[in-house]
C-alpha cells in the first residue's frame, strides 16, 4: 500500500525538478525569443509563404505556452494559490490572451497587443529580471515622495521662468505648463543652452537659475532616485539570502532527524538479532 502511495509522489517531486531545471527553463526561454522574432518579423512585408509558416510558428508557440502553463500548474504545490503570485497571474492572463483568434477582424488588434506582451514574459522567467522588476516595484513608494518633491521644485521653477521670461519667448515662458516643460527640455539637456542664451541676452544673471535647476533635478534628485532602488535592491537581496539559509537550515535539520531515525531503527535492529 505504501509504494503504491509512493509512486506517484515521486512521479510529481520528478516533475517538479523537471520544472525548475535550467534545461527547461532554457527551452522556454529560447521559445519566448523566437515569439518575439516572429513578432518583429510579422511587421514587415513578407511574401505569402513567410507569412502562412509564421503564422503556423505563432500557433505553436502559442501552444507550447498553453502546455508549459497548464504543466506547472499541474505542478505546484498548493494549485489553489497558484494564481495569487503576481508573475503567474501575469502569465496566465498573457498565455489565455493569447489564443485570441488572429482571423476575428474586432479583436485581431487585441490580440496582437497581447502577442506582444508574451516578450514580458521574459522577465518571469529569468529570476534576476523578476529581481529587478520586484525590487523596482517596492522603490516606487519611496520614488512616490523624490518625485513630489520634484514636481514642488519643478513648479516653482516654472513660475518664475514664467515671470521673467515670458517676455524674451512666449514659446517657452507663456504660462506654467509649458514653463515645466521647457524645465523638462533643460532638465534632460536637450538643447538646453539655446533656451539660456536666449533667455541671457535680456537677463545677463540668468544662468544661475538654470544652472541652479540642473543642479537640484539633474544631480540631487536624481541621485536620490538611484539610492531609493539601490536601498531596496540592497534590502531584497539581504532578505533573498536569509529566506535561502532559513531554507538550508530547515533541509538539514530534516536530514539530520531522517539520519537520527535511520539510526534509531538500525539501534533497534541490532538489538532484536542480538536477541
């Protein structure tokens, strides 16, 4: 009765592995690269044998990423909470969006907005993507705050460009709004100087107020959104690598109780021979 339990336990922990190997992993990368080959190449003009065999390509890659969902659904441990982590939620909605027929005139636009979504799954697969893209999603509350106090700078900034400037060019100066993105042009140094020396030539001290702007947005802010992600980056892969000694902890403390019952069974095994 036990090996009959056994058996398909075993057959599911081969599966599992089978699942989480490089191999696999590797195949599914290599078909997500080629879905997105067949993407860019559906956008030029083919001649109709191309476009028939990427056409037969695409329903097969989109296939295989019904199989290889459905296979690690079958696969993991607590199937009911499968869907509650974010990046296989994503993959299901991407790989069900998928099967959209390209043929239905009403949704073929849809459809091919989300074949191209199936390139992002590139991130949920490869572990250091996800890593990144994690630790970029857990930055932006503290982003959140950089950015307002941006904006803050950005708009007072813009109104006094718009105050003493509005004179020399009504382009760039003509109220607020398009003071704060002639700030945006000056603060990604698009031409940036044009818009000084033209400002210079009715107000010769102007360059201290960009070159004040650049200071604060190009250099502080900035490097305080770098240190934001740097931080979480830093606090995730702290995190990663306690959950991975606390996993290596529990492996040997279950190892050493197997090694302790093995060894109590061999104890009582040598005693009842001796007996």
């Amino acid at each position: 009765m036990s090996s009959e339990l056994t058996q398909p336990a075993s057959t599911l922990e081969y599966l599992r592995r089978i699942e989480s190997s490089k191999l696999f992993q590797g195949a599914v990368i290599a078909i997500i690269i080629l879905s997105a080959l067949t993407i860019g190449a559906n956008t030029y003009t083919l001649p109709p044998l191309f476009s028939d065999t990427l056409a037969l390509l695409d329903n097969a890659i989109t296939v295989f990423f019904l199989v290889e969902i459905l296979f690690r659904l079958g696969v993991h441990p607590d199937k009911k909470r499968f869907l509650l982590d974010g990046w296989n939620l994503f993959d299901t909605l991407v790989v069900i969006g998928s099967l959209i027929p390209m043929d239905n005139a009403e949704v073929v636009l849809l459809g091919r907005l989300l074949r191209v979504f199936r390139v992002l799954r590139l991130v949920s697969v490869v572990p250091e993507l996800r890593f990144l893209i994690n630790s970029l999603i857990k930055a932006i509350p503290r982003m959140g705050y950089i950015a307002l106090l941006m904006f803050i700078i950005f708009y007072i900034y813009a109104a006094m460009g718009s105050m003493f400037f509005s004179s020399v060019d009504e382009t760039l100066w003509g109220d607020v709004a398009i003071s704060m993105l002639t700030l945006f042009r000056v603060a990604t140094f698009e031409d940036w100087t044009d818009v000084m020396y033209a400002t210079m030539e009715s107000y010769p001290l102007s360059w201290l107020y960009y070159l004040s702007f650049i200071f604060l947005t190009a250099f502080v802010f900035l490097n305080m959104m770098i240190g934001a992600i740097l931080e979480v980056m830093s606090e995730e892969q702290n995190a990663k690598q306690a959950e991975q000694a606390h996993d290596e902890r529990e492996k040997m403390t279950r190892q050493l109780a197997e090694m302790q019952s093995q060894l109590t069974e061999l104890t009582a095994l040598i005693k009842a021979r001796k007996e």
